[in-house]
C-alpha cells in the first residue's frame, strides 16, 4: 500500500517550484526523489499530473503518492560492523575505507546495507526504499568514518528533519593539495549533476542546490594540508567537489584530484556527528579516531 500525502500552498509560496517545495516540506524526500515521483505521475496537482519545474500558485493542492517499498533483492551477510553506539531507535557505525555504503550496479553484495540486515534483520527504517533501508545520510565508498542509521521510521523523520534543518552536526577531516593562504573560510557554491560526465558532480548554478562547507587548516605541510570541515548541507560529493573547486583537491582523490600513491581514493574521514535523539530528545555526540591509511598519510607527509 502507498502512502499518499497532501500539501495545500499558501500566498508565502506562490511562485515556487512544485519539486522544491514539496521537498522542503516532506522531510523523507529529496528534491532528486521527488522529480522521480513526478516522472511516474505520482504528483498531481488539483488532480492533474504535473512537471517539475511548474510554479505553484496559492490555493494549489498537491497529492504525494509515495509508493510501497519493494522487496529487498539484498541478502544479509555476516560482515562485521565497528558500531559505535545502538539503541532501539538507531546505531552509528564507523564505516571502514573501500565499503560501499547500499547495494548499486557493481556492487550487489559486501555493502554496508548487507552487514546491516544481518546485524538488524527487519529492524531498519524503510523510508529510503529497498535499496537503502535504515540509511539516513551516507558517505562515499572511499571516505571512512561515522554515519548513523534509523532503526524506524519515527527515528528515520526524525534525524532527516535534522539533516533538512542544518542542525546535525558532521566533522571531516581531509588531507587537501595545496597551500592555503587563509587559515580557515566558508566554500558557498551550489552543486549539481555534471552536464557530460553523469556519475560526477560540480559546481553549477544550473539544476543545483546551494551547498556550504566551512574549513579551518590543522596543520600545513608545504604542498598539502591537514584541515577539518563542517558541513552545513550534505549534497553527494560536497567537500570533494567544494575543496577541487576551490582548487584544493582532496589528496588522492582520483575524480576530482588526482591518485597519490600509497592509497585508493581520496583522504577524506567522517570524524564526528551530533544530533538530538530522535525518541529521548538528548543531544548525542560522537567521534572516530583517525584510522590507520589517514595516520599513515600524515606520517608519510611529516618526512616529506
């Protein structure tokens, strides 16, 4: 059974894009999601099917149809999962470097989402659909470190409403190319698909959606930098499209940067998160300590 959802526009939103609008006010959809759910005419307005860029006017109501998740094809496999913390609602886990995060071409087996559904069995929100259940915010296969994952549906809403409002809190740190002239800055520039290259992503003001990081330099190494950064938007690839736009690549990163020899991929580490407990309302906090390939970068860069 679907779940269907109604939504009436006032005079404050007259003029807005359907596919942005419904997704600021629908917490468990992205824009991304719901320009889907508009191809397969799973939106209507005033009863009519619509196109994602229609401007809304006041008095239009809008029909969110979000369909039934179907059935996992994913199978539950005993890999073993670094979990930081877990209650009924939620875990955060440290993900290792080289883990894919959920299930896609090439990758069908080994994925986080398969260690989970062996670990959590049908105890994972179902929010994200089949291919992600329980995965809240995700971080790249080559980038190590904390994500949290929703038990429930209840948790799911809860931690995504946090990530929609700036108020969940990720750290990374990266080592970066180049020298930095300033100690610490702020990257506002908005991110969307690349126009020839579809599995990139870029700075464009064209289908995008505004992005910020903010940076500060730990430590300099001549040519390189240790620094750490605070998201205030989570978009796919943020701080390795930020920083290469910046022209400060993440060091290894073989999309947007270039390979560093000695390892695979970019250095880049998920270090800390804070949020507000979905079902307790505590604020909760954790941290990761740097793992080892990270380390071994910074030691590398020490004798260069």
């Amino acid at each position: 059974m679907s779940d269907k959802l109604t939504l009436t526009v006032n005079e404050n939103n007259s003029g807005s894009r359907v596919d942005k609008y419904i997704s600021d006010n629908i917490a468990e959809l992205t824009r991304s999601a719901v320009q889907g759910l508009i191809e397969k005419g799973n939106v209507l307005i005033n009863g009519d099917q619509t196109s994602k860029n229609y401007k809304l006017r006041s008095g239009d109501c809008i029909t969110v149809d979000i369909p039934e998740p179907q059935l996992l094809d994913a199978q539950p496999e005993d890999i073993p999962l670094d979990i930081v913390y877990e209650d009924d609602d939620l875990l955060v886990v440290n993900k290792p470097k080289g883990m894919v995060v959920h299930p896609a071409h090439g990758n069908p087996t080994g994925t986080l989402v398969n260690a989970l559904l062996h670990h959590c069995g049908d105890s994972l929100s179902g929010i994200n659909g089949v291919i992600r259940p329980g995965i809240v915010h995700r971080i790249d296969k080559n980038t190590s470190g904390l994500l949290i994952v929703a038990k429930n549906d209840r948790a799911h809403l809860g931690l995504a409403a946090q990530i929609k409002e700036h108020s969940f809190t990720r750290e990374y740190e990266a080592v970066a190319v180049g020298y930095f002239k300033k100690s610490d800055g702020t990257i506002d520039a908005p991110i969307g698909r690349h126009k020839t290259d579809r599995k990139k992503m870029c700075v464009t003001p064209e289908n995008s959606r505004n992005a910020v990081t903010h940076y500060s330099v730990m430590k300099q190494y001549g040519g390189y930098a240790h620094i750490r950064l605070r998201l205030e938007t989570g978009r796919t690839h943020q701080i390795r499209v930020h920083l290469a736009y910046i022209g400060h690549p993440v060091l290894g990163d073989d999309v947007y940067g270039k390979p560093f020899k000695g390892i695979e991929g970019q250095c880049l580490h998920a270090r800390k998160i804070g949020f507000v407990h979905p079902a307790t309302g505590e604020y909760m906090e954790f941290s990761s300590e740097l793992p080892e390939y990270f380390q071994a970068v910074l030691r590398k860069l020490e004798k260069m």
